[in-house]
C-alpha cells in the first residue's frame, strides 16, 4: 500500500494506491493498519478511563458489540431524561408556547410556500426590474441586422452582387446558397427580436406583486432558515410540537416510559459489559504479569481491580484499576502510585504485546520505548520487542543500542543545515555501518577494535536470540 501526498500553498492532496482520498480516510485506515506507541504514551495508564479501554479492547469484538449497544441505549435514555427535565412549564408556561407556534404556522402556512419558488420569483424580477433595458436592447439588435440600414440591407446588397456573376462561375453557387441562409436567419432574427421587443412592457402591478411576494419569502427564510425546504420542515416541527402540548399529560406519561425503559435496557447492556470484564480481568492480568516477568520485573504482581460506580455510564457500571506490586511482600498498589517513567514504558509495552494479537494490527510502532531503562532490563525490552517481531512488523525509534541491535533492519535518521535549512535524512545501514553506529550508541567517542568488538558481539548476541525464537 502506497500513500502519496502532494504538498501545496492552497491545498494538500492525498492518494493512497493512486486513488485520491481524504485526510480523515486516511487517519482511519491508518488505525487498522498500525498501531503508534508515542514516546509519552505510557502516562495514559495513569488516567482510569485509559485502563478500562485496555480490558476492554482485549476483551475483543464481543465487548465491542456490547458498548455499542450500551452506548445508543444511554443516548436513548439521556435524550429522553434532558427532555423531561427541559419540559418543566406550568399552565401559563405551555400557554404562552402554545399560542407562539399556532401563530408561526398559521404564519407558514398562510404563505402557501412551493419548493422552488423563490428562485424563480428571483428570475421574474430580475427581468421586470430590466424591462426597459431589455426592451432598449432588443430594438437595437433589430435596427442593427434589419433592412433599412442594418446588416441586413448589405447582405441583400451582396446576394445581389452576387446574382450578377452567378451565371459565369458553377463555384459561385455554393457561396450563393451560403448568402441564402445568412439573408433567411438574419431575417429571421431581426424579425425575432423586433417582436419579442414588442411584446415586452413594464407592468407596474406585475412588478410590485413579484416584489411583494419575493419580500415575504425572504422573510420567512430569513426568520425560519434561510431555505423553503427549512421553512417547509420548521412548520412540519412546530406543528409536531402543538400536538404534543394540546395532549401535554399524555406526552410526559410517554416519556416517562420511554425514560424508564431506556434505563431498564441500560442496565441490562451494563450487565452484560460487566460479566465480560469480570471474565476478562483475570486472564488479561496473568498474561501481563508473564508479560512482565519477561521484561525483567521479576517478583511482580499484577491485579485489574473492577469498582462499581454509582449510577450507569456509556461506558457501564465499572472502572477499573490495575493494581502491581513490584517487589516481595509488597501490596498491592494502583499503577500510578509505584510504577516511575521506566517501569510505565515496560508496562506499557507488555499490554501492547498482549493486545497485538488481540486487535489483530500489522505494524506496530514505538517511539522511544526505551525511556528510562537501561542495561539488562533493555537486553528483555529487545527480546520482546524480537519476539514481537515474528507475528508483526516492528518499526522502533530507539537511543539503546540494545533495541538497535535486535533489529532486522537498522536505519539512521539524521538531521544537517544546508543553505540555512535544517534537512533530514534516512540511510538503511549495512553490516558495517551499523557495527559503526552502535559503537557509537554505546559510547565510543572513536571506533577503536574493541568498541567494534563489542558492538559485533551485541549484533550477535541478538542474532543468537532470534536463531532461538525461530527454532522455537
């Protein structure tokens, strides 16, 4: 898949296999295709509502279904609870609102408003309003091709020169025919518009009844619109509205009902949203506790704790809390109260590698995953991140020679001014290269034998690992 984007002052273009798309289409193909980890996207675990998405996103497509329904279930129960509180008017209230819209549909309706009428209301007074311009133009298109002095005597004058010679010259014929049907259309015309001339005059009662009716279509536009359809559907709406306050009890009752059996269905979707994540709490937490025994956390526990709201949400009846304890003995704690920058990207990189699978994306992007680790513990970030890579396609944006070196592939992203602009590049490293630069992550000011030396037992060690994961 091949995205293009053409760069201009007015406006971008965008295609993707040649077929030109939009920005958003591509924003949401770029959601089923690749997933982005941002270089401070570990501090979304610190946020409850981020942690709920997590159970629920691997909880997969039937959870998906579930929260979808509960979600037009609540707007359904939202919207009918926002209308009964909105609808607290007492008699003189419902009076005064009652004789408003019988005013602007007798109003509407007295207007007799066709679809179309304004533009060609438009049009009839455009033309009275020009008559006599109108009529000025046409006499003079008609003195000018007519008989007298026009265009018209002087082709009779030259069917005439003509006629003398025809006789002579067989090719003269053609020209003679020619001269024919200029002389019959000019006659035609002039004729034409000498008469349509004629029949056009300035009626002032004409004129004022198009002005008089186009001014109260605009109005009405104006007051309830700005088109004939909106004001069409505004008088369909208020009438609408008159039968619900002429049966003003009957039309609470209703919603009452539709109130009470919104909420009824709401708990029934937030029941079934919840037996989900009661399931799936367990079995997300074991995989992420191996997942994080595999990251060097090594005496962790991990828990996803469900607390019941009081009242029902979009989003159910629940959050949920992941809980981790780091080292022996310990408690326990929620995520944000133990875990530093290092221990959140670990984290976070271990609820990718479960929910890889899960949501079933391709490609998988981590920018700077490595924040604040460091030594062995970036030797199991790489491993895992290699171990990704057998099911994904793994794009890592790294400073650990670690990572670096576990790739399949090394690229070095450089940055230079030239002319007083700041130019950025990309180089795929060969084997050479790439000893070069991870020698150079390591540290090593100058490549010295035993800075290459260990930048080749790095590449090898990783190589090792992989031979592993395959043979596996």
């Amino acid at each position: 898949m091949i995205r293009q984007r053409k760069i201009q002052a007015s406006r971008s273009a965008i295609r993707i296999n040649v077929e030109q798309v939009t920005a958003r289409q591509v924003k949401e193909l770029a959601e089923l295709l690749i997933d982005i980890h941002g270089q401070h996207e570990h501090q979304s675990l610190l946020k409850a509502s981020r942690q709920l998405e997590i159970l629920d996103s691997y909880a997969g497509a039937e959870q998906k279904e579930n929260l979808e329904r509960l979600k037009a279930d609540y707007e359904e129960y939202r919207q009918a609870r926002q209308k009964l509180e909105e609808e607290n008017l007492d008699e003189s209230g419902l009076a005064r609102e009652r004789d408003l819209l019988n005013y602007e549909v007798r109003e509407i309706q007295a207007a007799a408003l066709s679809i179309g009428e304004d533009e060609e209301l438009e049009a009839r007074f455009l033309k009275l309003q020009n008559a006599r311009k109108i009529i000025e133009a046409l006499h003079g298109c008609a003195d000018a091709t007519g008989y007298e002095e026009g265009a018209g005597a002087l082709v009779s004058k030259a069917l005439g020169e003509l006629k003398q010679v025809a006789d002579f010259d067989k090719e003269l014929e053609e020209l003679h025919s020619t001269l024919i049907d200029i002389d019959s259309l000019l006659s035609d015309f002039s004729r034409e518009a000498a008469r349509y001339a004629d029949s056009l005059g300035f009626e002032e009662e004409s004129f004022y009844e198009v002005s008089s009716r186009l001014t109260e279509v605009n109005r009405l536009k104006s007051k309830y619109g700005g088109s004939i359809q909106s004001v069409l559907e505004e008088c369909q709406a208020k009438e609408e509205r008159l039968k619900e306050l002429e049966h003003f009890d009957e039309y609470i009752e209703n919603l009452r009902q539709r109130e009470s059996s919104a909420y009824a269905q709401v708990i029934v979707d937030c029941a079934a949203v919840s037996a989900v994540r009661r399931q799936c709490a367990p079995v997300l937490s074991d995989l992420l506790k191996t997942a994080l025994c595999e990251l060097n956390f090594l005496d962790v526990q991990f828990s996803i704790a469900l607390h019941e709201k009081e009242k029902p949400g979009e989003k159910g009846m629940e959050d949920a809390e992941f809980l981790i304890s780091l080292n022996p003995g310990e408690p326990l704690k929620p995520v944000a109260q133990v875990a530093s920058g290092g221990e959140l990207s670990r984290i976070m990189l271990a609820i990718k590698t479960v929910l890889a699978d899960q949501d079933q994306i391709d490609t998988l992007i981590f920018d700077e995953i490595d924040s604040g680790i460091s030594g062995n513990t970036a030797w199991r970030v790489s491993e895992k991140l290699g171990k990704l890579s057998t099911s994904h396609q793994v794009i890592c944006i790294t400073h650990l020679p670690q990572i670096a070196a576990m790739a399949d592939a090394h690229y070095l992203i450089s940055k230079h001014v030239e002319d007083g602009n700041t130019i950025s590049g990309i180089e795929e490293l060969d084997e050479k290269a790439s000893v070069g630069e991870l020698a150079r992550m390591l540290g090593a000011e100058q490549m010295t034998d035993s800075a290459a030396a260990h930048a080749k037992d790095m590449l090898a060690q990783a190589q090792h690992y992989k031979n592993n994961i395959f043979t596996l």
